[in-house]
C-alpha cells in the first residue's frame, strides 16, 4: 500500500542553488566596488540647530576656504572673476539655485561679494552649508 497524501506534504524547495547565487552576488559587487575617497577642500563648516539635508543635484557650488580662495565647481578663481564666473555659470544651467560652502574662519565681507554676485548672475536661491553640532 502506497500512501501517497504524506509525501506529497513534505515536500519543500531546496534552498541550497539560491543561497549559493547569494553569496555569488555578495561576492561579485565586493569585488567590484570602488572605494574612491572624494577630493574636497579642508573646510570646518560653520554649525547651526536648525540645519536641513539639501538636494544638490543641479546646483552650482561655491566654496569659501579660510585663506580667501574661492572655488565654483572645484576651479578656483580670483574675486575679479567672481561676477563672469557666477554668470556663465548660472546660464547653461535649468536649476538656478546656488550652495554657498564656506569655512567658518572666512571673512564676511567676502561671503557677501559672493552672495551679491550671485544675485546678480540670476539665481534663484542661495544655500548655505552647515554642519549639526
């Protein structure tokens, strides 16, 4: 006598192929993942409570270093070529607004030159980074 209903009940999927393709996968993306350490500027941003996470896709950044050099997209320009820098800049872009990251130690009246020409270049909003204490 066969009794054919407990066999069929029993039956479950052998999970040995998907766990081997796991690791396979695990593997693979170890193996090819870079870890390539972005290339910044030594700033110490200012802090404030009120800090948000902004999108910054599309937007021009502006760096501010404690010895007065200021950077748009990582080329560092002089102060003389702040407003055709900030123009040229603002105009092959859709998204007009602008990040201002400066160093905690830079001078004011060079943060307002920079946020004055950007007024004038025709962007519609200015940010400025901070860090969380």
């Amino acid at each position: 006598m066969e009794f054919q209903g407990l066999t069929s009940r029993h039956k479950t999927p052998n999970l040995t192929p998907l766990i081997d393709i796991v690791f396979l996968l695990l593997v693979f993306f170890m193996l090819t993942a870079h870890f390539v350490k972005d290339q910044s500027l030594d700033i110490a941003l200012p802090e404030a409570d009120s800090a948000e996470n902004l999108e910054e896709q599309g937007a021009l950044e502006i760096v501010i270093n404690n010895e007065g050099e200021i950077l748009i997209d990582m080329k560092l320009i002089t102060p003389d070529e702040l407003d055709a820098s900030l123009q040229q800049g603002l105009q092959s872009r859709s998204n007009k607004q602008v990040i201002l990251r400066g160093d905690k130690d830079s001078k004011l009246d060079l943060t307002v030159r920079v946020m004055d020409a950007a007024r004038k270049a025709g962007a519609e909003s200015l940010d400025i980074i901070t860090s969380q204490p």
